[in-house]
C-alpha cells in the first residue's frame, strides 16, 4: 500500500494544463476509461475523492491516479487508504 501512496501522491503533485471546472460527470468519464467502478471517483464540493477497493487491480488504479492527474488540482484531492492493518508486531 506504501507503494500506491507514493504514486498516488507522485501523480498528483505533477502540472498539467488541463485543469478546470470538475465535476462528477467527468469523474465518471476517467474512470470509465480506466474500465474502473464509478465509485472509487466521487465529487465532495470542491474536493475530489479517490477511495479504490482493497482488492483493486493495480494497472486501474494507476490508470485513474494517472486520469486524475491531468484534471484535479492536487490541494482538492483526497486519497482514502484501504490496506488491512496487519495484526503481527
């Protein structure tokens, strides 16, 4: 999971110029693209939501983050974890 933090947080903090207005329907259409649930992709305001299943494949999530990173403004984006806390010390 530390892996997929350091590319989610990779892929957002890259520029892009094609950031603009968001807004569910193109959340919709990212994620479509990435043949990726609606679900994981969800507007809140101003702030745009990623939250991947815990069992999701990896090449959708990259594709997504990577969707993401041409769109979303990274001060407006939150990333939920989902790896299981490991019970061994």
């Amino acid at each position: 999971m530390s892996g997929l933090l350091a590319l989610a947080i990779q892929v957002a903090a890259q520029p892009s110029l094609q950031r603009g207005k968001m807004s569910q329907a193109r959340l919709d259409l990212m994620a479509d693209a990435c043949r990726a649930p609606r679900k994981w992709l969800e507007l809140r305001g101003r702030e745009t939501v990623f939250r991947a299943d815990p069992d999701a494949d990896y090449a959708k999530i990259e594709c997504v983050l990577k969707k993401m990173s041409g769109a979303v403004d990274a001060s407006n984006l939150a990333i939920v974890g989902n790896a299981e806390v490991s019970e061994e010390k």
